[in-house]
C-alpha cells in the first residue's frame, strides 16, 4: 500500500515543496501553466485514452472556463463600471449575460458547469446517433472552428481576437506579486494532483471498466444491456468539466485568455502531448503535457527560427517510434529490468 | 434582385473550390480511412509548384506529380505503420504538416509569392470570372476522372475491393500494399492539382494549407466516408449555403452556419450522405 | 498500480531537470541586451520576419559606431509565434529573465495588448513599431507607427479631395478594422461623405467571392480596405477578375506595403492607393542610405516598407534617449525621450512628450507596376499624434472617455 502511494507521494513532493522553493517566479509561471494544460491532458487521458473518444475540441471547454474566469476579473476591476476592451469597442452598458458574473460563486461554478452543461448536450446528441471515432473527431474540431469564430465574431462582448487581458487581482490578491502567483501555482499543482487521484479512483471502479469495454467493443457492452451512450456522455462530461476547471485556473496564472487559446491548433496540440505522453496510462497524459509544455518553450527560447522543426520531429518521432508514448517506453524499460531480476 | 441571383454562381463556383480540395480526400480518408492532416500541405506543395513553374497548363501535372510523391514517401516512411488506427494518423500526420510548413517558410519564404494567372483567364461571363469558370471545369473533369478511374479500370476496382473487404480482397490475391500506395498518390497529387487552381484566387504562402483543410474534411464527412457522389452534393450544398448564408449575414456568420449545419447534418445522418453498407460488425 | 511508477519517476527527473536548467545568463558589464519579439513561425510571419531583420539592421549599425555609451548592443531574439499569450509569455522572459534594456516587438493589436500588462508591471520599455488603432498610450510604451490621425485620416482627406464620397468599408474581423471603421464612419458624418457598407471576413478567409458581389452591387466611389495578411491576396485577385478598375473604383489600403505587393500580385493591385508614412521611394538622405544597407544586408531583391522602417527607427531613437539620459534604465530613457528629434527615412521624426508616440508626415502613394509605391500626396510637414483624437471635434465620444 504504502509503495504503491510511493511514486505519487514522491512527485507531489517535488511539485508542492521543491518547485516553489528552487525555481525563479518566471519559470515557476511557466510550470503551472503546463500544469494547467496537464489537467486538460488529464480529461483527455480519460475520454480518449480509456473511452477511445478523441476529442479535437477540448479547446471549447477549456475557453468556457477561461472566459468565465476573465469575465469575473474584469467585473471586479471594473467596480461597476465597464471592462476596458468595451469602452474601446464602442459598448456603453453591460451585456446582460456579463451581469451574474460579477458573482464569484456564479463565475466559479459557470467555469465548470458551462462545459459539463455543453458536452452533456452534445454527447447526448452524438453518442445517441453512434457518432464515432473520426466523425466525432472531426464534429469536435468543427466546434472548436465555430467557437472561435463565434468569439472573435462578437467584440464588444468577448474582446474579439484580442481576447481579455490586463487583469490585476484576484479575491484581493494582487497578482503581479510573486508570493500570489506562488499560490496560484500551489492551486494549480494541488487541484492537478486531487483530479488525477479521483479519475485513477474512477477508472479502478467497475465505471472504470464499462468505460474501457465501450471502447473495444461498443455494440458488445449494447448487446449486454448496458447503454454505452449513457457512459460516454458521462466521461466526456467530466473531461469538459476538468477542461473548464484547467481554463479557470490558467487566466490568473498566465494573465491572458484569447481565441487563440482554444481553436483548432492549440486543441490537436493537447491531444498530440497526450499521445506523446501516452495516453493508456493517466500519468502519461499528465507528463506528455508537461514535457511537451516544457520542450516548446525549451526549443522555442534556443531556436528561436526553427523550433517548429524540433517540435515537429519530437512528434512524428515518439508516434512512429514508441507508439504507445513515453508511458509505454517506461513501462517496457520497467517490465524488462523486472523480468532480468526475476531470472 | 440581381446581387440575390448572382449568388447562385458564385455559390456553386464555392462548391467546386470545395470539391477540388475534398477530391483527394475522399482517396486517402474516404478509401483507406487515413486522416491526413499534411493534405492541407500538399495542397500547398502543389501551388507552390505553379510558382516554380510559372505556369498553370504545365503545373497541373507537374503538381499532381509533386504531391502524388510527396504523399507516396509519407506513407511508405510513416502512414503504412499505422493503418487501422485512423486517429493516430491524424496526430502522426499534423506532425507532419507542422514540418512541411516551416520548411515551405525556410525554402520560399515567409512572404507570399505571386503565380501569374494565364492571360487567357482574365475577363469572364456574367458574375463568373474566367478563373472561376477553369476551376469548375476542372473540379468536374477531376470527378468524372475519379469515377471512370473507380468503375472503369482495374486498379480501381482493386481499390473498391480493398474498400470494402480489405481481407477478402488480400485473399482473392490483391496486394493491398500496392494498392494502398497508389491510393495514396493519387489522392495527395489531387491536392496538389488543387493547389495549382487555388493559386488563381488566393495567396500562395506556407499558411495555405491551413485555410483549407478544416473545410476539406467537412465535405468528406458530410458526403460520406469514400462516397463520391456523396462529396459532390454535399461539397455544392455547402457551397451554396455559405454563399447564400454570406449574402444575408457576414462571412463570419456565415461560416459558422455552415459549421452548425454539418454538426447538425451529422445528427440526422452520423456516417454522412451515403453509406457504405456493410455486415462488418465494428 | 504498478504500470504508472516508472512514469511517476520520469515526471519526477523532468520537474529536477527543470529546476536545474535555470542558470542566469547576467549580461557582461560591456554589453546591453535589447529583446526582439516577433512572430518567425505562423500566419503572422510573413510580415514580422522583416521587421526583425530590420532592427537586426539598425543594432548592427550602432555596434558598427561604437554602441551606445561605449556598449555594445546584443540581441535576445524571441519567437511570438503570431499567438497572443506566447507574446506575454515571451515578453516576460525578456524582462524577468534576460533583464533586457528594452524590447523592440509586435506587429498585431492583439500582440501589443498581450503584452502591454507586462511592460506596465514590471515597469519595462516596449517599442511598437506598426501603424494600429489608437486610443492608447501606455507609459511603457513608445509607438513608432502611426495612430489614426497619422494614416486613416490623411487617407479620408485623400478621398474626399478626390471627390470619392460613396465608400464601402472592407476588413478583417479584428480590433484594428473594427475601430478604424468606426473613426471612418463618424468621419463621414461629419464631412457629407456616404458609407455604403461595411463588411468583415475572419482572419485567413480566403473565399471573396459574395463580399466582392455586394462591393460591385453597391457601386461604390471607392472602397476602404482594412484587411490585414492572406485576406488581402484572395482579395484582390477576385475583385480584380470580377472587373474592377482602379479608375472606377480604387481600393484604399491601410495595411499593405511594398512587401505585400509582390504576393498579391502586381498586376491584380497596380494604381490602387495606400496610406502610410513611408514608401522605398521616399526621397530623404536618410532613407537612400537605409535602403542601401538594407539590400546589402539582406540581398538587392529586398525591399523596405513602413513598418520596418519603424522598427528601424525605434532602435535608432531608442539609442538616442539612452546616449541622453546616460543610461539605460527605464524612467530615466522615458524622461530623456521626449523631444529627440532625429532625421529618419521617412522624414523628420520627434518623440512626443504628451503619448510617447511620433510626429510623423502623411503619405499617400500609388501602387507601381513595378511594386514599387510612388507618393501622390503627402501631409506636409509632421502631423502630432493625436490617438484620443481630441483634436478632432467629430470624433467626441468615439474614445468613450
């Protein structure tokens, strides 16, 4: 019991003592930034890693957490008065739909319930029609195109392309200084750690297993009696929920939200850190999204003109090479040095 | 009356847009269920070769060429380990794109460059240019060539068998290898046909790929995973409704229009237009 | 469990490789490191790879005279990637990390938003080289492109002296269009001119086809085009193939330059009229020897255009408050700034005092057959910058402050 907790205990060691105490405020920034997209990672780890549904629009749900956040910051600052893109872009009183989000246990809740609301209603949709595999990949990244669109599209209400920035403190923290964001990394890694406790609960029960069967054989777990679509839309939900929770987290950490965080391109970006992590394993997908976090900043600040190579190359490489990810690499080093002890 | 009525050409010369950047798809995603994301980029490649060339009649095949290897080499290196897992494809072949895009900047550029359009092109008919009007033309001659390739040789028919029973077809004697990488060459040198027609109405630069291919896969979809016919309507519905949907409202409107009406096409029909009707249990 | 223990180690052996990796690079005494923060990959590239280059250009030219109190000027490049927060991210290691003297960047409203919280929080300088919308001024920023009252306006008076008075608007669905349109369109009010429609595409739209059917419908005198990148390619091909002349209905472009031309095409652009403060073209002594270097430097196909010209700039008047403050540090540039007035290419440059912006003259050229633009027009001497557009009675309210 107690060796199996071990790695765990180790890393969350690691990551709530040593990080803060060795790492300067700009790099510490940086990793909970990671760390946030490590919980988006987390869902999709989760819907497509052990329910096969490779969602393309985990962007969606990640904007919807974001923007709820934003708009709360910028209502605060605003005390009663209009968020600073309205006054450039021409608005002269408040949407109405900004008006609850003034209220922090609204805007917190929202950040999480907007997702789970949406992919309850979409996967209730789809799953019902059997949409599957590509075509669901594919819906999931038209989403993701309209929903940007859709953002830029509505300035006044939104910011449009430039998004909502600019945001100073948060439940009266200030959020320049460097002993806030210390915390907000604390959150972040801690909210990280409880979330991938609870789904590695979740995926042990007997839910944990429908959802591994629907995977392999859907029309099987039909035949059973089960209702596979019951299961996805619940697993989808809870990673839109956890993506929700990740956009949250990540306006006051990196002080930006922005269409550009949530098309199309920065969605596949998470999927592809999954599946370089591993996406069969939990943690790969934690990992993949930390290493791949911290290989774009590494190759981007050496290279700063051919990055995309590196970044690139990493990909195509860990896909062709070890198929199952990082994950899969450790675990095959780790079963041979435990098969060469055993003889 | 007349701006209403103009819509309706330009509408179906939007679909044949379409239609040409779908063609190649409906050969690598539709018949072999491959998700490649670089197809955007061999769209690219292909305008890029009318660049080099200078010259639209002689870069059509020299596109279809271009494309066709490039897809041939990232199927033997790279595609050919995965078939039978499309969504690690689709990741696989991102990667790729990636590449292909910042090597399109370090070899041409980042600035866009200019293909000359053919003097022969310039002026048109009514609302439709000239170069809309090639366009279209090509778009049906790449169908009909397609279709007679499909149903009238026997490569093709070897495709159509591999489609729809890929181990019965191996055990009658097909190599499925081979037909796979003909499969593939043609669907990327249709891409780089493509490319060569977009030059005459769009940039040519190393984000090309990325304006088209969200829209390329749509068409696919809606139409039906290695349906023709089903590309073909559902690349003219589409074209007609962001045209129409455009003219009402703004091109941003309209486009998400256009993606709301393939989600909710989707519910109604989940495999897309047309079916392939099979016993196969997934 | 046991699968996810080797994985655990690895994060464990990452997250220790990330704290070790953070070794402070401190600048040696006889160097002052600027940051360049452009996007060199993305669909922004294709304009920001050269404005780069051209503060490359305008470093290595300080360096050459001995630097600037007897340092020598090294670069930190960075990539924006043309995506907002890697702007901020980028923007805050510059500061945080590198702790350079100032960083020379942007091109984007959206990239200069991102990044302005940062300059105002860690009280750093950035030099913004691109023409924008104005109704900013940031006290740690200085905008070496013109505000709207440099370049929309001149381009409205252009017209109307041209007696085109029915104009349609065209542009991007982003802040910059949005708000220039908004200036154009109580502008127009005021001056009895008509605005016959005014439509916006997404950033990378590619397919004009409709919007150049409702352009032609509604005949305008002339059309205002706002469209920013690839848009601008698709853009003119279609309005150039459905029939449009320049002499019937010239497109009045605000954000394309020399560099452009040649990716759009010259034949589909040629006679169209564009406003800036800048063309290769423009006769000063300054700018003949800045075109020269430029083309030795970078190749002689090269060719200059506003926004490098400003980035150019921004090194040069950056090094010039720093000579007259003595030193590099912040407040103390900020205060020597104000007031520098130096010959550039496009012609006489000062710092003003009030906004941090720049006098500078209106230029309205001619698109060449041979890419180049030729001026037809010009504003005379420098105009103040005037972003809130205060002096302008009009445009009471625009602001919303």
């Amino acid at each position: 019991m107690i060796r199996r907790h071990l790695p765990f205990a180790a890393v969350a060691v690691v990551a709530l003592v040593a990080a803060p105490l060795l790492l300067e405020p700009f790099r510490l920034g940086l990793l909970a930034k990671y760390l946030c997209y490590a919980i988006v990672a987390l869902g999709i780890g989760l819907a497509w890693g052990k329910g096969g549904m490779l969602t393309l629009g985990q962007g969606v749900f990640f904007g919807l957490g974001g923007y709820s956040m934003a708009m709360y910051l910028k209502l605060t600052e605003a005390e009663g008065g209009l968020p600073d893109f309205m006054v450039w872009s021409g608005v002269e009183e408040l949407p109405a739909l900004w008006v609850p989000f003034a209220n922090p246990v609204f805007a917190m809740s929202m950040a999480v319930l907007g997702p789970v609301i949406l992919a309850v209603v979409l996967g209730t949709l789809v799953f019902r029609q059997r949409v599957r595999g590509a075509y669901f990949a594919i819906l999931t990244q038209a989403l993701a195109a309209a929903m940007v669109i859709l953002l830029v599209g509505q300035q006044g209400l939104t910011g449009g392309t430039n998004g909502m920035t600019n945001f100073f403190e948060l439940f009266g923290q200030d959020l320049a200084e460097d002993s806030t964001q210390r915390g907000l990394y604390l959150v972040v890694a801690g909210v990280l750690g409880v979330l991938y406790l609870g789904t590695r609960q979740l995926v042990n029960s007997r839910y944990g297993r429908l959802l591994v069967a629907v995977r392999d054989g859907e029309d099987r777990v039909r035949f059973l009696g089960y209702d596979p679509a019951l299961v996805k839309t619940v697993t989808f939900a809870a990673s839109a929920g956890m993506a929700g929770l990740a956009g949250a987290l990540f306006v006051p950490v990196v002080g930006i939200i922005s269409p550009a965080l949530l098309g199309v391109v920065p969605s596949l970006e998470l999927v592809v850190a999954v599946a370089v992590g591993g996406r069969h394993v939990l943690a790969g997908a934690v990992l993949g999204a930390v290493v791949m976090g911290y290989a774009k900043t590494a190759f981007s600040e050496q290279f700063a003109d051919g990055w995309l190579y590196l970044q690139g190359a990493l990909f195509i490489l860990v896909m062709t090479l070890a198929s199952k990810g990082i994950a899969g690499v450790a675990q095959t080093v780790a079963g041979r040095l435990r098969s060469a002890r055993a003889t | 009356m007349t701006a209403f009525l103009n819509q309706l050409p330009i509408g179906l010369s939007i679909g044949a847009v379409l239609m040409l950047i779908a063609l190649g798809l409906t050969f690598t995603f539709g018949q072999m269920g491959v998700i490649n994301m670089a197809h955007g980029e061999f769209i690219m490649a292909g305008a890029y070769t009318a660049f080099l060339l200078q010259d639209m009649v002689l870069a059509l095949p020299a596109a279809f060429l271009v494309a066709g290897v490039m897809g041939l080499i990232l199927e033997r290196s790279a595609i050919r380990h995965f078939y039978g897992r499309p969504l690690d494809t689709l990741l696989l072949t991102w990667g790729v794109s990636l590449v292909l895009q910042q090597l399109a900047r370090d070899l041409f550029g980042a600035p866009n460059v200019q293909v000359p359009a053919p003097a022969w092109l310039s002026g048109g008919v009514g609302i439709l240019p000239y170069n809309r009007l090639f366009i279209m033309g090509l778009a049906v001659a790449g169908v009909v060539a397609v279709w007679l390739y499909l149903t009238r040789t026997g490569l093709g028919r070897r495709t159509q068998a591999v489609v729809q029973n890929r181990q019965l077809a191996a055990t009658s004697g097909i190599d499925t290898g081979r037909v796979d990488m003909l499969t593939f060459f043609i669907g990327s040198g249709l891409a780089g046909v493509a490319g060569v027609a977009l030059t005459l109405i769009g940039p040519v630069g190393p984000a090309l790929g990325t304006y088209y291919i969200v829209d390329a896969f749509l068409v696919v979809v809606a139409g039906g995973l290695g349906q023709l016919r089903g590309a073909v309507l559902a690349a003219l519905g589409l074209g007609l409704l962001n045209s129409y949907a455009e003219f009402w409202s703004d091109a941003s409107l309209a486009k998400v229009i256009v993606l709301a009406a393939v989600i909710a096409f989707l519910q109604v029909r989940p495999q897309g237009l047309f079916v392939l009707r099979s016993r196969v249990l997934t | 469990m046991r699968i996810s223990r080797p994985i655990l180690s690895a994060l464990l052996v990452m997250a220790l490789a990330a704290c070790g990796s953070d070794a402070e690079t401190a600048a040696s005494s006889n160097e002052i490191k600027v940051g360049l923060l452009h996007s060199l990959s993305g669909t922004m590239a294709i304009s920001e790879v050269t404005v780069r280059d051209a503060e490359l250009l305008a470093i290595e030219e300080i360096n050459n005279a001995g630097g600037v109190l007897g340092k020598k000027i090294v670069p930190v490049v960075e990539d924006g990637a043309s995506d907002w927060p890697t702007f901020a991210e980028k923007a805050t290691k510059l500061v945080r990390q590198d702790k350079v003297a100032a960083v020379f960047g942007g091109w984007t409203s959206a990239s200069r938003k991102a990044m302005l919280p940062v300059f105002e929080r860690y009280k750093a300088l950035l030099w913004y080289p691109v023409q924008y919308e104005g109704l900013e001024s940031s006290p740690y920023i200085f905008y070496t492109g013109a505000t709207t009252n440099q370049q929309i306006i001149p381009g409205l008076d252009y017209l109307k002296e041209q007696g085109r008075n029915r104009i349609f608007l065209v542009g991007s669905d982003y802040v910059f269009p949005r708000t220039a349109n908004k200036i154009i369109k109580a502008y127009a009010a005021a001056n009895g001119m008509e605005i016959l429609g005014e439509e916006y595409t997404p950033l990378g739209h590619t397919e004009y086809s409709t919007l150049v059917n409702k352009v032609m419908q509604a005949e305008p005198d002339a059309v205002f085009n706002t469209l920013n990148g690839d848009s601008n390619v698709a853009f003119f091909k279609q309005l150039k193939s459905a029939g449009a002349t320049a002499e019937s209905m010239p497109v009045l472009s605000v954000s394309i330059a020399e560099e452009e031309v040649t990716g759009i095409g010259v034949e589909n652009i040629a006679g169209h009229p564009v406003a800036w403060n800048y063309y290769q073209t423009t006769e000063t002594p300054a700018n003949e020897a800045f075109v020269k270097a430029f083309k030795a430097k970078y190749g002689q196909n090269k060719v200059t255009s506003d926004p490098m010209q400003a980035g150019y700039n921004a090194v040069h008047l950056w090094a010039e408050a720093v000579k007259k403050a003595g030193t590099t540090e912040v407040e103390a540039v900020k205060k020597a700034a104000p007031g520098i007035a130096l010959d550039r290419p496009e012609g006489k440059v000062t710092i003003d005092g009030d906004n941090q912006h720049m006098y500078k003259t209106a230029r309205i050229g001619i698109i060449q057959p041979d890419g180049l633009i030729e001026q037809v027009w010009d504003s005379g001497e420098p105009i103040k910058p005037d972003p809130y557009l205060e002096g302008y009675p009009w445009a009471a309210g625009l602001a919303g402050q």
